[in-house]
C-alpha cells in the first residue's frame, strides 16, 4: 500500500520535476559547462573567462553598479515602506494611500521603463522631472527671455566679454540713446512686450530705448529706429559704466524705453550677460553622473509599495497593548517607532530587504529601457552585461560565466532568506 502511495505522488510530481528539470537544471548545467569554454565552443578555456570578470572595463562597471543597486535600492524601498505602513495606521484614507502606492507594481518593467524614459526627459516640456525641476530653479532665479539676442548691423553695441554688450561711445545727457538687437524670434518674445516708442529727450537725464531692430519683410522698416511693427524689450535691464564702476542702472519698460539720471552723463551704457543667458534646461537625468540615480529611483517607485504591504501586514501582527504601555511611560511617538515598532518589525523588514536584495542584483529591464545608448556603459549592470555578451557582442563563454557568478550571488541571499523564514515558523 506504502509502494503504491509512493507511485501515485511521484506520477503526480513527474509533470513539475521534467518541467522543473527542463527549464532550470539543465539550463544551469549547462551554463556552468560552457562558461569554461571559448566563443567557439569547441577549446576549453579554463577559467579564462571567470578572469574576465574581473579584468573587462564593461563587466567591472556592471559589478560596480551592482554594489550600488545592492545597497540603495533595496534599502530606500524598504524604509519607504516603513513609513508609508506606520503613517497610514493614522491617516483616514490609508486604504486608498496604500492601493495609490502599491498600483505601480501592476505596470511591467517594460511599461515602467517606458515612462519614467519620458519623466526623465531632457526638454522641460517633455519631462516631467525637469518640468518640476526648471519651475523651482525659475521661482528663485528668472531666467532670461532674450538668450539669442545680439547687435546687428551698425548697432552702436559691441561685446564686452562675458557674453555682455557696451556702447561704442559715452552717452551725454538730453542726447536719446537707442539700442537695438536682433536675434529675438517674433513669436519668443515676452507676453508684456509692447511697440518700441523713440525716447524723448530730457534735459540732465539720460533717456533711451532698447528694442527688436528687425521687421519681416525685405527691405521694410528702418534700420537703427523703432518701427510701427517692432517691439521693446521689457525688463532689460542697463547699466551705465564708468572706469570699470557701475555708477547706475535702471531696467526698460515694456515699450524698451528706459531712462537713467544725470550721474550716467559721460558713462558707457553696458547690457549685462544676465540678460542674454540661455533659459535654465534642468538636470540630465540620463546622462552619466546621474543615470544610475535615476533608474534606482524608478525602481524604487515601483517597490516602495511592496515593500509597504509587506511590512503593514507585520505591523498588524504587533501587540497594542505593548505600544500603549511606552506611550503610558511616557515614550514620545518617536521613540515608541524607534525603540518599539522597529525592533518588533525586525524579522519583518529583513525578509523584505533580502527579497529587495534578490531581485536588484537580476534587474535588467529598467536599465536596459530607461537608459540611453549615450550613457547605456555608465548604468550598465550584470544582468544587461549579460545580455551583451551573449547576444550583441557573441561571446556566449563570457555570458555563461556571468550567469554563474550572478547565481553565486543570489544563493547566499536565498539561503539566509529562507533559513530567516524557517526560524519563524519555528517560533
């Protein structure tokens, strides 16, 4: 009868151990075998290619990256998760926080690394990290809305360095100044600017206007005066310049006219660089100081809410009446999370850092979608430096010895994530 029971479950676990044996033993198997040998796959080539683990630019880059991911990534989310799980306890619509959070676990790799490619694109009217980012940096410092303008021809400007524009001869009071640039598209211009007006001429005051010398058309309008159809530049700003000193200074109305008082009189009139500085453009999120940041953070946004389901589940297994009796003591809030939630939740938090763990040293799709070819080396990681040597660069022994060490990798991690459990259960 025993013999009997025995055969039925071994027909019923036959299915699960070929499957088993089909798609993960024999791959293993075989990708120990042929990490010893070379591209060909007919030499044997030692351990040369373990060697080369260790000695390739774009592998020890990978490893590096790796270390990075291994030790951030797993350790932001779960913290993340820490305070999301402890703050909704006290928040009225935690539910609904919770699924907000957790939602982004539901989209792929693929379609994660789809958008955040887009959140983290350079132009500002495309991403929205340097949306968000440019709209900030603009509150606290304007940017300028005249970054290409620029004397034309017979313009009494010249460049003074620095990217800044001088008057080639002193103004004299009572004497109208006029200033004009080019360089400013019609359609660029600011929503404030208005017709360019002649300044009138005021005795002991120097007067002037400072506008966009061009009328569309060839041959239409006047070169060096303001025009029916040419606008001022408002907010430009002027300084007049004597012996190197800035001894005034004033800022054009929308018109373009301006008007500085008699202490100008004999002085250079200077337009300073910060009128003409390029538009701020934000971060390059993707570029090679910051890729690998930036795709962490992706992965982090989508795990954080693992991480929190997780950890709010242990969090409802914690004792009230512990939690109530340091608050009775008179334990603040934080030292109740800090020297109660916290340790009881550490068995807790250790299992969800170590499957964070697991999982970061295989992510691939998120690098290999969100970063560029430009800075793809600078973000690169095993698992994609797998994906290049066996299948863009044929060096199938390379690959295979990749895989290996990344398995190595991951045992020691499974090992003490399972023994953890194990003790649990136990308990």
């Amino acid at each position: 009868m025993t013999g009997t029971r025995t055969t039925v479950a071994a027909l019923f676990l036959l299915p699960a151990l070929v499957l088993l044996g089909a798609l993960v033993v024999y791959p293993i198997g075989y990708s120990v075998v042929r990490s010893f040998y070379d591209q060909s796959g007919d030499g044997f080539a030692g351990f040369d290619n373990y060697r080369a683990l260790f000695t390739d630019d774009g592998i020890r880059t990978a490893l590096k990256n790796n270390i990075v991911w291994v030790v951030f990534a797993p350790t932001v989310a779960t913290a993340l998760g820490l305070i999301f799980a402890v703050l909704t306890e006290r928040v009225r619509w935690g539910t609904a926080f919770k699924l907000v959070v957790f939602m982004p676990m539901a989209i792929s790799m693929l379609a994660a690394g789809i958008i955040f490619r887009l959140v983290y694109d350079q132009d500002p009217d495309k991403g929205v990290a340097n949306a968000v980012w440019v709209g900030v940096h603009d509150t606290f410092a304007q940017s300028s809305a005249f970054p290409k303008a620029h004397p034309g021809r017979e313009s009494p400007l010249e460049p003074a360095g620095g990217g800044a524009f001088i008057t080639k001869e002193p103004v004299r009071a009572g004497e109208p100044v006029t200033l004009p640039l080019v360089g400013v598209a019609p359609d660029l211009m600011p929503d404030d600017a208005r017709p360019a007006a002649k300044p009138p001429a005021e005795p002991g005051e120097i007067t002037g206007t400072t506008w966009q010398d061009f009328t569309r058309g060839e041959g239409v309008g006047t070169l060096g005066a303001p025009d029916p159809s040419e606008f001022g530049y408002p907010g430009m700003r002027i300084e007049a310049v004597k012996d190197g000193e800035v001894v005034a200074s004033t800022t054009a109305a929308d018109d373009g006219t301006f008007t500085l008082p008699a202490s100008a009189e004999g002085a250079l009139l200077r337009l300073p660089a910060d009128n003409f500085k390029e538009p701020y453009n934000g971060l390059d999120w993707l570029g090679p100081s910051l890729v690998t940041p930036a795709i962490i953070g992706s992965y982090i946004w989508m795990w954080a809410g693992f991480a929190m389901v997780l950890i709010a589940a242990g969090l409802a297994g914690v004792p009230r009446e512990l939690l109530e009796a340091a608050r009775v003591d008179g334990a603040s809030e934080w030292q109740v999370f800090r020297r109660v939630t916290v340790p009881l939740l550490a068995p807790v938090l250790a299992v969800v850092t170590v499957t964070l763990m697991i999982n970061v040293l295989k992510v691939f799709d998120l690098v290999f979608i969100i970063a560029p070819g430009s800075s793809q080396d600078d973000a690169n990681v095993l698992a994609l430096e797998l994906y290049r040597k066996g299948f863009a660069e044929d060096q199938p022994g390379i690959a295979s010895a990749i895989a290996v060490f990344l398995l190595l990798l991951v045992i020691p991690v499974m090992w003490f994530n399972v023994r953890r459990l194990r003790r649990e259960v136990r308990r």
